[in-house]
C-alpha cells in the first residue's frame, strides 16, 4: 500500500519506509524545530499523567497556569531540555525556511516585509475598532439596563408608597371600628 508522508505526495511503502527521498531513516520528515521550555514542561506533565492513566486528558488551561506560576529557578530544567533539543538539531534547524529565504533577494525580503507588517498593523487596527465598538454597545445597553431597573424602582417606590398610605388608612379603620365595638358594648 502507499502512504503519503507530512503532507508532500512521496509515495513510499509501507512495509519499506526508507524508500522516500526523504532524510529521516524513518520515512518522516526530518525535525527542523524543537520543543520550547512550556512545551518540554507540558510533555512532562503528559508523561505523568501517562503513568497514572493513558486515556486521561491534559487540562492545557490548568498546565499554563501552573507554567506561568513556577518561579524561573524551577522553568530551568525545562528551558535546559529545550535548548539541548535545539543544539541536538544542529544544522537542520529551521533548515527550509533558511534555504528558502537565501533564495529571495533583499528587495523581495523587503517588499513581503512590509507588506506583513502593512497587514498585521491593519488587522490591529480593526481589533482596536471592534473592541470600541463592542464596548460602546455594551455601554449603551447597560445603560439601557439601568434605565429599565431605575424605571422599575421608581415604580416600586411608588408603590410601596401608596401601600403604606393603604396600611395605614387600615390602620385608622381597624381602630376606629375597635373603638365603636367597645363604645357598643359599654352601652
């Protein structure tokens, strides 16, 4: 059978992966990049959760929270394990995009230079006009909010105010009409 291999259209055979033109002995791609000291940190926790139970997941939120709260003392060790992937890669790091960009001349580098950060200060631009946008409509409906509970409260006011003259119009009552049975029955 054949298979294709990190995306390119190498055929290669499954029972012999050694027959791409690839460098890897394995039939993969070589590794060009290498795993930062959060990255090394994450695959440690990984492999202790392996140890407990292979199907558990990895809470990521949970791993950067506690990545971001180590002190850099203790991200040392990582960093290190990091940095000897890298030195481990030697000249394949990041061996395609050198290739590639010794091919593109200066001007070029220049003119996609440009036009990234033409495109990148543009998609800022309308974050920045999306968030005042959002904020400005949750302002107003917050304000739309506040208005229908002040309106409400008003109302609720008014009420308790009428209730209180109802209470104590019932109040004058019952004492009147207490008083008029005892007038009654002195008599």
């Amino acid at each position: 059978a054949d298979w294709v291999v990190g995306g390119t259209n190498v055929p290669i055979d499954k029972d012999n992966p050694s027959s791409t033109d690839c460098e890897g002995s394995d039939g993969e791609l070589p590794k060009q990049g290498y795993a930062n000291g959060h990255l090394q940190f994450l695959r440690y926790k990984r492999s202790q959760l392996d140890q407990l139970d292979p199907k558990l997941k990895i809470e990521l939120v949970q791993v950067r929270a506690e990545w971001d709260g180590l002190a850099d003392s203790d991200k040392e060790p990582f960093h290190k394990l990091a940095q000897e992937e890298k030195d481990s890669l030697g000249d394949n790091f990041k061996k395609d995009y050198r290739e590639k960009i010794s091919q593109i001349s200066p001007e070029e580098r220049k003119r996609r230079k440009i036009e990234s950060d033409r495109k990148y200060r543009s998609k800022i631009k309308e974050e920045n006009a999306r968030k005042v946008n959002e904020e400005k409509f949750c302002a107003v409906k917050f304000e739309e909010i506040l208005e229908k509970k002040d309106l409400k409260l008003k109302g609720l006011i008014v009420k308790n105010e009428s209730l209180k003259i109802k209470l104590s119009q019932l109040k004058i009552e019952s004492s009147v009409a207490a008083l008029a049975s005892k007038f009654n029955m002195n008599q």
